[in-house]
C-alpha cells in the first residue's frame, strides 16, 4: 500500500503506472490550459496535469487540499475525504 511519502518520490512515469493500475478517475477540470484530471489513490486524491496543445502529461500531483482549485471539484462532485 502506498504512501503520500512513497507517491512523492516517484517519477512521472512511476505515478502514471500507479494511478494506471490502482487509481479510480473521479473527475476531470479544465484549469487555465491545463485539463487536470483527479484520481484516487489508496487514500488520498492526485491530479493529472494534461497539456492538450501539446499532447502531454505535464505533472501527476498529490491534490493540496488548500489550492482553490478544489473548489472546482467540490462543485461537480462530493470528495468526503477533504470537506
């Protein structure tokens, strides 16, 4: 079972593997140029930052419960674990 700690010191590749293969897609969001989609993973949320334009994932991040950008989540979906 995966950490916060383990997830971090992943790479790109390895966080992709691992949302890949364990995560569940929650929701997705268009931020700025960014489609970011939010996964679940063992028990916290990551984002996937997804450039369009270029055809490329940019970076894979564990969702800071303080960014705004929550705020874009909450109003499509319930996420128990940060409200």
């Amino acid at each position: 079972m995966a950490t916060r700690e383990i997830f971090r010191k992943l790479n790109i590749q390895q966080r992709i593997k691992a949302l890949y293969l364990d995560g569940s897609f929650v929701a997705d969001i268009r931020y700025y140029q960014y489609k970011i989609n939010l996964y679940l993973f063992e028990n916290f949320y990551v984002e996937v930052f997804y450039l369009p334009t270029e055809d490329r994932v940019e970076k894979v991040e564990i969702l800071d419960e303080k960014s705004s950008r929550i705020n874009f989540y909450i109003d499509q979906i319930k996420l128990p674990d940060l409200i």
